[in-house]
C-alpha cells in the first residue's frame, strides 16, 4: 500500500508541475483566456476530482504492517 501510495504522490506532483509550466506558458504567449475558457470546459475538473476522491480512498485503507512502537 506504501508504494501505491507513493505512487499516487508522484503522479500528483507531476500532474500539478505540468499543469502550473501549461499555465505559465499561456500567461507569456498571450493566451491565457483561452487556455481558462478550455480548461473550463473540459473535462480537467471532473479528472481532478476524481483523483482527489481515490487520494481520500487511498487514506482511509489501512497499512497492512503498521509501524512498530517502540518504547
């Protein structure tokens, strides 16, 4: 479960660097009320809320091994 979790971060990372270098290179072509009028319309917001439920569902499944305590 760690490494799918791990997984998960990465991808989220990546998915939020490329979405921001997009945006920015909107902003210095000149573009950017486009690029907004297509990401609005598009299907980017059911996507992104999609991933965030499976980032929920992935914090509420236990760790098979929990972390030893040591006193």
């Amino acid at each position: 479960m760690k490494l799918i979790r791990s997984i998960y971060v990465l991808l989220t990372a990546i998915g939020i660097g490329s979405g921001y270098a997009v945006s920015q290179q909107h902003f210095f072509t000149g573009t950017t009320a486009a690029y907004t009028e297509w990401i609005d319309r598009s299907i980017v917001p059911v996507a992104a809320l999609v991933w965030l439920v499976a980032g929920l569902g992935l914090s509420l499944i236990p760790d098979k091994n929990p972390p030893e305590v040591t006193e």
